[in-house]
C-alpha cells in the first residue's frame, strides 16, 4: 500500500492523506468574506454581509434565513446543549431554539452602539463573552441577559486594554487581556494573573484535550493551561494570519488569510504542518468549521469550500503501548546537510523508509529495509522541511520532521 503521508496524532492514530480536492458549494461572487461558517449535525450556518445563510444538507442546499429579529453583523456561533447563540456584533447575543431557522434577541442588552462583540464561549453553565471597552460579559441564563465581569483583571478596564481570544479547558477559561493572559476557574466570576502570552487580536484559539492553541501570525501552545506558551508554528510571511481552528479529535486544521497559506493540517497535534489546498480557487480564507463528514472553510470572495474528511484522510488506530513497543526511532544529525542516519532500535522486517516535501509530494521511498540502521543520502534534495513515514511490512511504525539546510 502506497504511503502518501503518515503522521502521529495527539490519540495515537496514524493518518494517509489523499489527492482530495476542495468543492466550491457556496458562491455569491459578492467579494464578501464568509464568516463564520459554523457547523452542527448535516446542518451548516453561514454568514456574509447580506445575512445568515443555513444548509440543512451539508452544503448543498442553502436559504437566506429572514427571521434573524435584526441581528447585525455576527462574529462568532457556538452550540450550548440544544441552544444556538450568535455574538452580533453590536446588537448583543442571539439565541436560536430551532437549529438556526428563527432567532430571538437578548432580553436586555445595555452595550448596544457602544461596543464590538468579539467571541463567546461556555464556561461551566455559564456563557463568558468578550466585548470592546467593557471587556468581559457572563451570562448565567443562556444569554438572556448579561453583566460584567471584571473583577481581577489588572489594569482597570479602559480603552487600552481589550480581551480577545477566549478558551475553555475543562473547568478553567482562559483570555487574552492585551498581552496577558488570565484565567477564571468560577466561570467568569473573578480573573487571576497568568502571565504574558502571544498577541492574537486578530487570530483564533482552540482547545485540543488538556492544550490550548493560539494563533495570528504563528500558532502557539501552552500544555499548563495558559501558563506558559510556546511558538510551535511561524507563518510563511508576516501578512498570513491564522483566521480559524477546529478539530475533529484526531487532526487540527487552521484556515489562514492574506498569504499563500491556505488550509493548514496537523496530525501530530500542532507539532507540524502542511497545507492542503488543491482544488481553492483562493487562499483568502475567513473562517474553518468540521463535522463528522466534511471539513468547510468561507472564503472571501463569498465563496464556502468542502472537502470530505473520508477524502483527507483514512485511519488506523494504534495504541500508544503498542506504538513504543513497535520502535525507538532516533534520527541524527537534524536539522542536516548531506546525511540522515536512522536508528531504528532493532532490526526492521521488510521495512520502508518514505520522504515527502512540505506539499506532501513523495521525494524518496526505500523497501526492503532489513537493518537496525540506515544512512538516508541528502544531497540530491533542496533545502526546506520533509517529512518521514517508517513503515514494516506496510503497518505504520513512525513518523518525523527532516530539517534540511
């Protein structure tokens, strides 16, 4: 069986990408931005300036929804339990009791005209909501009415200060509150002081299992629960900003704007990753959103793009006992120049050595491999990131990055 590209994820499976393409399902020819594009069950939401757009077939069908009660620009969704709220972005939080058909306004919402709404996510019961100039709001009433909630966050509350990409981790939610991070542990009740953390004004943020990622120009983690941060991704150039993440639990993905970055995928949980663009006619992307068949990113020029998780990737559970018992790969020198030598820590049985580039083109494949250690010749490849699949009579066994300078 031909490897394409194998990568360890978080939950110890091993993923093949494929020569999928992304399908246009949406298109306006507006030059609007859709955002967002939300999904739950078949059904799809999608915004743009004109209104909310529902798909109740996985895109293939939509309807303008007229009953949106005068909701303005919306800016992020999220699904609580059976409810759906929208954040508007100066008209307050929407709730739809209806899986997005009707939508009613918030009983009482004192920061009309005042102030942009910027994300929304639950914490507990509770809905924690960022917002312009008043900074945070909780709603403990599935976002009937809202008060704020400031207490701890250090400077006071004024203009200079702004809170953006919230994130809940089990019990602790998390936000940036100009380049600090805080954290509630009673859902919105108080904040402590965590630390510095990277700039994502204009990013995203995501829960992955017990890691939190955010990202803008480059993505960063944090394993302590925003504690600490690392830089674990570095967009290609300093106009691409990461615009979107989701997950389906196995692979992450991040849609990115303004530069040649397109749709990124992770299979080893945010350590690497590749771009899997064919078939977008843009790489100007909005918004990313995943069900349990399709990934759906909106693009700018009113455009939404589907492409088939089935397509993506197929994949094999391995527990993570069985992984180490399989292989104790080492690989020196890396970064290189000229030579690889692999490591295996035993002697493969009809092994195979695969290398692709960045695009996921294969550039060397090797079978037969029946050593402890092989010496992988360089000198031929250009200069850039690859990556590596060991595999033994065609079951996976490991995976890697290759830095060659």
């Amino acid at each position: 069986m031909k490897i394409k590209i194998v990568l360890i994820t978080l939950m110890c499976a091993w993923i093949i990408p494929t020569q999928a393409q992304w399908k246009s399902v949406f298109n306006k020819k507006s030059g609007q931005q859709v955002h967002p594009v939300f999904c739950y069950g078949n059904s799809v939401l999608a915004v743009d300036d004109d209104g909310m757009y529902l798909s109740l077939d996985s895109g293939n069908h939509w309807k303008l929804i007229d009953s949106t009660a005068g909701m303005q620009v919306v800016l992020h969704i999220i699904k609580k339990d059976s409810l759906l709220l929208a954040a508007s972005m100066d008209s307050g939080i929407y709730t739809s009791h209806d899986s997005g058909r009707v939508w009613e306004a918030p009983k009482t919402w004192p920061y009309k005209h005042k102030s942009t709404l910027y994300d929304i996510v639950q914490s507990g019961d509770n809905l924690i909501g960022t917002i312009e100039n008043v900074k945070m709001i909780v709603s403990k009433d599935n976002g009937q009415t809202w008060d704020t909630a400031t207490k701890g966050l250090y400077p006071a509350p004024n203009h200079y200060y702004e809170a953006w990409g919230l994130i809940t981790i089990g019990n602790t939610t998390l936000v940036q509150y100009s380049n600090y991070m805080y954290a509630t542990y009673d859902h919105g009740e108080t904040w402590n002081y965590l630390g510095m953390c990277p700039d994502v004004r204009n990013g995203a943020t995501l829960s992955f299992y017990e890691k939190a990622l955010m990202g803008e120009n480059s993505i960063s983690e944090s394993i302590d629960t925003g504690k600490t941060w690392n830089s674990k991704y570095k967009l290609s150039s300093g106009l691409d900003i990461i615009t979107g993440f989701c997950t389906n639990g196995k692979a992450i993905f991040a849609s990115t704007a303004n530069g040649n970055e397109g749709v990124l995928m992770s299979t080893d949980s945010g350590n690497t990753w590749v771009s899997i663009n064919t078939g977008l006619s843009t790489l100007n992307l909005y918004s990313i959103s995943i069900d349990s068949n399709f990934l759906y990113v909106g693009a700018k020029l009113g455009q939404i793009f589907r492409r088939s998780l089935g397509e993506i990737t197929s994949v094999q559970n391995i527990s993570s006992r069985t992984l180490q018992e399989l292989i104790k790969l080492k690989v020196y020198p890396n970064p290189l120049h000229d030579v690889a030598t692999f490591d295996f820590g035993r002697e493969l049985n009809q092994g195979m050595i695969s290398v692709y580039d960045i695009a996921g083109k294969q550039v060397f494949n090797l079978n037969n491999v029946n050593s402890p250690r092989y010496e992988l010749q360089c000198g031929n490849l250009s200069k850039g990131t690859y990556l590596y699949v060991i595999s033994e009579k065609q079951k996976f066994l490991a995976t890697g990055k290759l830095q060659i300078q």
